[in-house]
C-alpha cells in the first residue's frame, strides 16, 4: 500500500478511504485530539505557544513581513535584572529590550 502524502490526499478525494468505525471525533473530544496531537507535533508545552510555533509569529512592523531578529550577549547580572522586570511588570523580555533600544536609539539621535 502506498502511503504518500499525494497517494492519500488523491484517495481521499475520490472517497476511497474508509474510516475505521470509534475512530470519529466530535466537538470536545475533537478539539482535545486535535490540541494533543498540534502540541505533539509542535513540540510546546501549551496550546497558545503550539499556535504561535505552528502559525508563526506576528510582524511586529507595521505591514506584514520580516521581523529581523537582534542578539546580544549580556552579563548574567543583567539578565537576571531583566528576567525580574519582566515578571513584575507582566511583560515579556523581548517588549523591554525593544523599548529599551527604541529610547536609546531617540535620546542618542540613532549614531554614537
């Protein structure tokens, strides 16, 4: 029996595949499998980060497209202090280091 992809989706179409019967799924248990088996396959730990990793993340510009990603390396101490600003403020650490740099770049005129 052959099992690729294009070979099932053909099948499927013509209607040649026959549902093994305790197999269907309806409303809640349907969208329980279906949530297991996106973060199985996904790899997350929650069903919103299963959407993010299987959709993608946002542009954060204002049209659509490429969000470049910008790394640094910091000390530890430094992180920590971000790691605990972003808890108490209930934001995520990529929010603070993009305002961070928004204000630098501003009060600095952008060149040093």
């Amino acid at each position: 029996m052959d099992t690729t992809y294009e070979d099932l989706a053909a099948r499927a179409e013509r209607g040649d595949l026959i549902v093994k019967p305790g197999t269907i799924r309806h409303g809640a248990a349907a969208a329980a499998d279906a949530q297991r088996l996106l973060m199985d396959a996904t790899g997350a730990t929650t069903p919103d980060d299963a959407a993010t990793i299987a959709v993608g993340r946002p542009s954060l510009g204002a049209t659509a497209g490429a969000s470049p990603v910008v790394r640094a390396r910091v000390p530890q101490a430094l992180k920590d202090r971000l790691t605990a600003l972003a808890a108490r403020q209930h934001l995520k650490e990529s929010d603070i280091v993009r305002e961070a740099l928004t204000h630098y770049l501003a009060t600095t005129g952008g060149s040093r």
